[in-house]
C-alpha cells in the first residue's frame, strides 16, 4: 500500500484499508466498526494532533490501521488485545499496509495491561466493552484510560449505544471523572466520544 502523504488523499488511502481489511473481516467473521467509525477514528486522531494512541481490544487490526493513517507516519499506536490468532492476521496485515513500523501490539488482558502501557496518550480507543461485559469493570477501565490521556486526549468507545453494562459503567464513571465534555454518537453500535480536562 502505498503510504499516506501530501499526495496521496485520505480517501485513496481509507479505500486501499477497506480493500485489505474487509475480505478478512468477513472471512474471520470479526465483530468490527465500520468505514465510517473508522474514519471518524482518523478523524479525530488527525483533529487532536495526536502522535501517540492506545487501542484496546485491537482484533485484526482495522481500528489501529485507521489510527495511524489519521496520525500519520509520526504517529504511533499501541495496540492491545488478548487473542493471538487475531494478533497474527493483524501484524501480517499492518505490514501489507506499511503501518507496521507505526504500530506494536502486545498480546494479553488489556483490563490488567493497560496500566503498564504507560501514560500521555492522545487518544484512547475502547473497543472491548461488548466481551467485559461488567459495570464494574467497565468503571474500572474508564478509570484507568483517564489515567492513560494526558489533559486534552480524547477516549473513544464503541458499542455504548446497546444496553452493555461494561458501556453503561465507563460512560457513568466518564460523567463523574476528569473529562470536560462527553457525546454518545449514533454510528454503527454507538461511538461515545470524551475529552479529558
């Protein structure tokens, strides 16, 4: 894939990840956001300026290749996500792509990862909320992301428009956390979008 620059428009590059993600979205069978999540992602991570973002729950990698296109080729995605079979489609297709040098995954729990991941993140993409399930652990990462945006960073979840508890907690402990701004957006499963203070 030829790499995004000043001549090569977002379009051209959102239409060559369609090209190589989709076929293995559906293959796979992979619960996935769609093109216009994804590119709202890019959106928000060129918006924000960002150079450093966190994924968890990356699956084959879709979400994270949108990522760093938004940010870039000085941009960089940690990626985190608990299926190894999974992770191994994403690199190989993070390489087809030539996003590979721009992202690094690393394979586990992200609920027990994400503190060691560090901190300053500009944008974090929440995107596990449908397999934790709980209220309580849905607080709890809502937590440990707040901890993981430096001031002005944006989180970013999916599936907060279904009635998923784990959704429900991260978006209560968002409205009671150091967040000055918050939406539930009516795309694809509901994309909640929070500012950090």
């Amino acid at each position: 894939m030829e790499r995004h620059d000043s001549t090569t428009s977002f379009r051209q590059a959102s239409d060559r990840l369609e090209a190589l993600w989709r076929p293995e979205i559906a293959r796979l069978r992979i619960p996935s956001i769609g093109r216009s999540e994804a590119e709202l992602l890019a959106t928000l991570a060129a918006a924000n300026g960002a150079r450093r973002a966190l994924e968890l729950g990356t699956a084959i990698g879709y979400s994270s290749a949108y990522l760093a296109t938004g940010m870039g080729p000085a941009g960089r995605v940690t990626a985190v996500d608990l299926n190894p079979e999974r992770a191994a489609v994403a690199r190989s297709l993070w390489t087809r792509a030539e996003l590979g040098e721009q992202i690094t995954l690393h394979e586990g729990d992200a609920l027990a990862l994400v503190s060691a991941m560090g901190t300053g993140y500009d944008l974090v993409f929440v995107d596990l909320l449908w397999e934790i399930r709980e209220n309580a652990l849905g607080r709890q990462l809502a937590r440990a992301v707040a901890d993981a945006l430096r001031p002005g960073g944006t989180l970013v979840a999916d599936n907060c428009g279904q009635d998923v508890p784990a959704a429900r907690g991260l978006m209560d402990e968002v409205a009671n956390g150091p967040f000055r701004s918050e939406t539930l957006l009516p795309l694809g499963d509901g994309v909640f979008v929070a500012v950090k203070e």
